[in-house]
C-alpha cells in the first residue's frame, strides 16, 4: 500500500540519517582514527556520532510503528510484496537485537560478533529497501 509523500520522506529522512551515522562510525575506526579514550576531541565526535546514531534508530522504530497499522497490515492482507517486506521485517528485528546486545551487552565474545552482524545487516538494509520499493512498484504497474 502507498505511503503518503509526507510518510515516505520521514522514512526515507530517518533511514538516512541512521545508515549514514552508523557507516560513517564504521568507516572512522576501521581507518585506524582515535577511539574513545584515546583524546578527547575524538572521544567527543564519536559520542556525538554514536548519539545520533542512536537518537535516529529510536526515531526509526517510532517510523517503523507507523507503518504496522496501514502499510504493513493492508499489504500483508492482500499478500503484496510479501517476501520483500517479510525480509525488512526480519532484518528490522536482527538490528534491533543486535543494538541491544552492543548498548548492554558485556559477555566476551558476543560483542564482536554482534558487531558484525549489526554492520552486515545495517548495509544490507537499504538495499533491501531498494529492492521491496522496485517491486512494490512492478506489482503496482502490473496491476494497472
């Protein structure tokens, strides 16, 4: 089901502002720039980094909940881009449990492999989206 211009955008504003902030971190430590604790400059751009990071999912899951009564419930009912949607869903509920792990998580060992499963699913993300916007647009169009 088509989302308003006004919805679209807000999910569109809010993914980009998570996907960015959370590839941009990633790409700051894996070129080798200070970490937290090392000076306080970077300490402080990575605080902020990470907070907005962090401040954008939290608004993401709020956009998510929006969609669930009309987009979501109304295409699951006339079973339209299931699969697409289905697979959204499920990365939704990875990143999500993964986040989780990483803000309060301490065991050893789970937190790398949290990380990575959280940095793998967070770029596979919008290119999933992409793909359930393409065909959510076929189906449309072959329905007319």
């Amino acid at each position: 089901m088509k989302l308003s211009i006004f919805h679209k955008w807000l999910v569109y504003g809010v993914l980009a502002l998570v996907f960015n902030t959370g590839i941009f971190h990633y790409l700051s430590e894996s070129a080798g720039f200070p970490s937290f604790g090392e000076r306080a400059a970077s300490y402080e751009w990575e605080h902020l980094l990470l907070s907005a990071h962090g401040v954008g999912a939290m608004l993401y899951l709020l956009v998510l909940g929006s969609l669930f009564p009309v987009h979501i419930k109304k295409s699951w009912h006339v079973g339209r881009n299931l699969w697409s949607g289905s697979l959204l869903l499920a990365l939704n509920a990875v990143l999500v449990i993964t986040a989780a792990i990483l803000y309060y998580g301490s065991v050893d060992g789970v937190r790398p492999l949290a990380d990575q499963i959280h940095f793998w699913a967070g770029v596979l993300f919008p290119l999933v989206v992409v793909g359930h916007v393409t065909l959510g647009r076929r189906q449309k169009q072959s329905l007319e």
